[in-house]
C-alpha cells in the first residue's frame, strides 16, 4: 500500500483476488444450504398439514358411525315399542324415515335378484 495515504481514505480492493473468490464459494455454499433446509421445512410443513387433514376426517368419519350406531339402536327401540314417535325429534324422525327407505330398497333389491 501507499506511505502516503491518509487515515480516513477508503482501500480500493480488486474482486478478482483469491480471497474474495473464496468468501464467494463459502456464501454460495451456505445459502444452497440455508434454502435447501427452508425447502425441507416447508415439505414437512405440508406433510404435517396432510396428516392432520386425515387425522380429521378420520374423526369425521367415527362421528358419523357412531351417529349411525345411535339412530340404529334409536330404530330398534322404536320397534320395540319402547318409544314413541313424539318421543323424538325431527331430525331423529327424518333420520328413522331414511333408515327404512334404505331398508325397503335393499329388499326391493333382494327380492328382484331371487325372482330372475
């Protein structure tokens, strides 16, 4: 460097020496790394979205046979004679109307599989 030159003037530094080449290679090297791991969390992000999802529909789905469960052993009670049609609610009536049209369908079905 110069003798001459004053404190506060700033070095100029050539881009082209080895060792900004190899500060260069070390960043490159690092931020690869750095958006590999955000790539590796966002994936495991998603993956932990989709498990929960299908956790819940899982959970969906035990809430409607259990439902289905109630209303079959509503239905069975309701045959019985333990209960009476004011005894429940609309939607549990709606719900019994649905149970027995599925019923008579499946034996109109059955009844048309043994007659051919």
């Amino acid at each position: 460097m110069k003798k001459n030159m004053k404190k506060n003037e700033l070095v100029l530094s050539n881009d082209n020496n080895i060792i900004n080449k190899i500060i260069d290679f070390l960043k490159n090297v690092f931020c690869k790394n750095s958006n590999n791991v955000l790539r590796e969390v966002n994936d495991n992000t998603e993956e932990e979205n989709v498990r929960q999802e299908k956790f819940l529909s899982n959970i969906r789905v035990n809430d409607d046979i259990i439902k289905q469960t109630d209303m079959l052993s509503l239905k069975e009670r309701y045959d019985r004679g333990e209960i009476s049609i004011d005894d429940l609610t609309d939607e549990q009536v709606n719900y019994l109307i649905g149970l027995y049209d599925k019923s008579i369908a499946s034996l109109k079905e059955k009844i048309k599989q043994y007659a051919v």
